[in-house]
C-alpha cells in the first residue's frame, strides 16, 4: 500500500466514522432554526415592552409612596390641631 492510498483509506475511515456525527449537528441546526430562534426572538420581542411597563410601574409606585408620606404629616399635623382645639 502506497502512502497515497493509506491517506485515502484514512479519509475513508473518518469521513464513515464523521457521518453521523454531521447528521446530529445537521439535526441541532435545524432545531435551532425551527425551535429556538422563533423563541429567543418572541423573548426578546416581549422584554423590551415588559421592561418598559416595568420602569413605569416604578415611577408610579415610588410617586404613590411619596404622596402616602406627605399625607401621613398632613394627617397628623391634623390632628395636633384638633387635640390642641378639643383640649
């Protein structure tokens, strides 16, 4: 046998023992196409309008807190005032 022939033969052997190695990662691309894009890109449609309601809702409840203490002080402010009266 000839060096060529033994390289050839070689490439023979991997290209058998590659073959199915190459369908399973044909198989993994084609259930990343079909399966795992379309969901990572629904994802990435939907965080961005989530976080988005998110900061609102933030602003919102950090709004609604300062307006609960302002009332807590006019309330009590209140009521020193009508403990002083009723005294």
């Amino acid at each position: 046998m000839t060096e060529h022939e033994f390289l050839l033969e070689i490439s023979n052997i991997i290209d058998i023992k590659l073959a199915p190695l190459k369908k399973d990662i044909q198989a993994v691309k084609f259930h990343i196409e079909q399966d795992v894009k379309p969901n990572i890109r629904i994802l990435s449609q939907n965080y961005l309008p989530a976080a988005q309601r998110y900061a609102s809702a933030t602003n919102q409840v950090e709004s609604v807190g300062q307006d609960v203490e302002l009332l807590k002080r006019i309330v009590a402010g209140h009521s020193e005032k009508l403990d002083a009266i009723s005294a």
